[in-house]
C-alpha cells in the first residue's frame, strides 16, 4: 500500500506534478517571519526528545489538544515530557481536517523517515525511534535547519534584545546545505543566513523614541523587517515607527485581526502565546488607508506586509495592494501569505484566488511558517504543493494557458523568486526625514 506521505501527494494533475516536481520542489526556503530561537540556533542545540523539539512550544498543537479535552496538565503542565507526547499522539487522529495533521505526517516523513501515521498505537516506536536520531549531531538545530534547504530565516525578536545570539551567528555560518542529494536542492553548496526582525507590540507614543532608539543596533545587526500586532492603525507609536522604517528602507509587517484576549484562565497557565486566541473582527480598512496615506503623503511609506486573520478581508486587501504603488517598486504593499488559522489547503487556495483575482499573484512573496519549531520549515512544502496543484488544475481546466514555461516562472516568482528580490532591494523613502527620536540610544 503507498504510503500517505507520497512523491505525489496533494497534486492530483499531471500539470500540478511538473510544476513541482520540474519548478517548485527543489527551491531554496525564504522564511521572513517565525519564532525560531535565535539561541538554540546560536548554540546548536541538540533536542533531548521529541517533545522538546516538537510539542511542548507549539501553540497549535496545544489548541487542537484542548478542543479534544486533553487536560492542561498534560499540554503546559507539570506531566512528564513522555506524557506529552503520548497526549499529543492520542490527539492526532483527531485532527483528521486540520492541517496539524498533514504537517504531523510531513515532519516525520521528511526528518525521520517515518511513514506510519502517528497515534497511540504507534506513539512508543516513533517516540524511540526519533529520540535515537536526535541523539545525532546532525539532527541538531543547525543539523535539522540544513536538511530543508533554508537560504535565509528571519527571527522575531524584541526591541531590548541584546542580540547576542545573533552576533554568534553573525561570526560562523550556521549550516551548509544541501547535506545530501535527497534534499532536492541543486548540488550547490550554500549557506543559511539568519537574521533579525524586530517584534513591536502594544508601545503607545511615549515609547516609540525607545523603540527607535534600538534600529541603528538592529540595522547593524542585518534586520530589514520590523513586525507589528495591531488591531487600530490610529496609533502616534506605529507613525512614528513607519517613517523610521520608511527612512531606512526596512520592511513594515501588520498582523492584523486578532482577538488575543480571550480565557483569562488560559493566559494565565500559558502566557501571551498560548494558543487561546480566536480570530477578531474585520480590518478597519479606513484605518489602514489613511494610516498608508500619512506616510505615503509624507514620503515614507516602507514597503508593507498585510496579514488579515479574518479571511473575509482577502478580497479588500488584494485590492488595496494596487493602492499605493511606488515607481520601480514590485509589489511595494503584499497580502501576506494565508497566516495562523488559515494556513490550511483551503485557506491557502482561497488567498492565492484573492491575490490572483484582485491584484498580482506573481508579485506576491510567498510563504512563511510563523512557527517555533526547525520542522516547520515542511510547511513551505505543503504551500508548494497547493501552489502547484491549484495552477494545475486551472490549466486542466483551460482557465490558463498550458504554457508550462509562464506557468512555472509564476511558480518560481511566488515560491522564491519574488522574496528573494525584497530581500536584495532596499529602497529608502528619499523624502522621509529623521524624526525627534531617531538618534535616541537604545534602552
């Protein structure tokens, strides 16, 4: 019997295969946004069990666990590590819909070999079996980085970060990939880059000349990108935080639309990043535009990511992306990639319709994982394959030329090509002036 994880799966069209097959598969991974630990990167950490690598930080197994009425003991609490796993085991099956449950077969499949579906029957021999790999060198943080053909990561890290972590990894590379020809990179043998990126959240006015006062050291540091939670955009803060980076040519990212307040029980055992949060109210999209306008109309308007949580603002900001264009500038507003709750086959699909349908699919910048975990980095495969699939499909069905050769540069584009080139360009708002804060020192 094949196994569920096949060279084929997801692509039901002999068009989807060889797109990625031919294009997609062998690109290397751009990630711009997760929360992988500059430390265990730094440091080179060798996971004492699957658990640490996979379970216990990963908010959205955590949720999915809750709903099947795992008791937090097991999930945050004091439950012994084995104890975990076994919870999380029990629980997989019962995703059967989520994408926990593609992603928990890729991992495996990808990293260990493994073909069996996990389960509490099978829970025991996975468990040992990893836990003997990890026991590898190469299955370290660097180890398991350099087995997915990562180019570049980008980390999200605080404004009083010392950064130190990433000066370490600023002094030795942190991986050389491909390690093996089954990687299904080229037998180029290049380097991963981490970076940083600057995580901003809730600063009112009166912090904002704190927040600039930290870029000069970021900036050296190699961060192009800074990342804002919002839920208004009427905020002095984030003006004043836009023009600096509009000034520098860095990368604004707008998380849009959660609802983070919810179980006051749950924030409490899991802290700030839990996995309680649910998805909030439409963007204010009024908000948003004259937010854009004021930096557009003063001159520092930076290149901006969106990333709505709500899936009914797809359409709306789709649109928005051709509103305010720059000269010479590909793609100067994106709707980020299909993010948190929708990241799924069908969340993806529906994204990639907005973006084609109401703006430019082939100046999007593709995916990224948002995760903790090096096994995340499977879930640029999965984007790719329902890439591939959906182009597949519309040129089976002639909505689409079957020019191979057009089809696949748009799947080169989005997989690849289009981060990359946001990556290499930098282009500074000329107009923008410093602000009052900017030669602030860090504190």
């Amino acid at each position: 019997m094949r196994p569920f994880i096949h060279d084929d799966f997801l692509l039901r069209s002999e068009m989807a295969r060889r797109l990625y097959h031919g294009v997609a598969e062998g690109l290397p991974i751009i990630d711009f946004h997760n929360h992988l630990d500059a430390g265990d990167l730094a440091d080179d950490r060798v996971y004492e069990n699957l658990a640490r690598l996979w379970v216990l930080n990963d908010p959205y197994k955590h949720r999915a666990m809750r709903i099947a009425g795992v008791p937090e003991r097991f999930i945050t609490g004091d439950a012994s590590d084995g104890e975990k796993f076994d919870a999380w085991a029990a629980t997989v099956p019962q995703t059967l819909g989520n994408p926990l449950f593609h992603w928990t077969a890729l991992e495996l499949k990808r990293y260990f070999g493994i073909d069996e579906l996990l389960s509490s029957e099978s829970a025991g021999p996975i468990w040992d079996k990893c836990n003997a790999m990890l026991r590898d060198p190469s299955y370290s943080a660097r180890g398991l980085i350099g087995r997915s053909s990562v180019e570049c990561l980008c980390t999200s890290d605080r404004p009083g970060d010392d950064l130190a972590a990433h000066a370490r990894l600023a002094g030795s590379p942190i991986t050389r990939w491909p390690l093996s020809a089954a990687s299904g990179a080229d037998k180029n043998i290049r380097v991963t880059r981490v970076l940083p990126s600057l995580r901003v959240d809730g600063v009112d006015g009166d912090e904002a000349g704190a927040v600039v006062g930290c870029l000069d050291h970021f900036e050296r540091m190699g961060c192009r990108l800074a990342d804002h939670a919002v839920t208004a955009f009427d905020s002095g803060a984030l003006r004043v935080l836009g023009r600096e980076y509009g000034r520098r040519g860095w990368i604004l990212q707008l998380h849009i639309g959660a609802q983070r307040e919810t179980s006051t029980r749950l924030r409490a055992l899991a802290g700030p990043a839990g996995g309680y949060a649910t998805i909030g109210d439409r963007c204010d999209i009024a908000g948003l535009c004259r937010f854009l306008d004021d930096l557009e109309r003063d001159g520092c308007l930076p290149r901006t990511v969106l990333y709505p949580l709500n899936p009914a603002d797809y359409a709306a900001l789709a649109t928005l992306t051709g509103s305010f264009a720059e000269d010479g500038v590909r793609g100067k507003i994106q709707l980020g990639p299909a993010w948190w709750y929708n990241d799924h086959a069908l969340g993806i699909r529906q994204h990639l319709d907005a973006l084609a349908h109401h703006g430019l699919l082939s100046a999007f910048i593709g995916m990224t994982t948002d995760s903790r975990s090096p096994l995340s980095m499977v879930r640029h495969e999965y984007f790719r394959r329902v890439l591939c699939d959906g182009w597949g499909e519309k040129v089976e069905r002639g909505e689409m030329p079957g020019d191979e050769g057009m089809v696949g540069e748009l799947v080169r584009a989005v997989c690849h090509g289009n981060a990359r080139e946001w990556s290499a360009d930098r282009p500074r708002a000329a107009m923008c002036e410093p602000t009052k804060f900017s030669r602030q020192p860090c504190q």
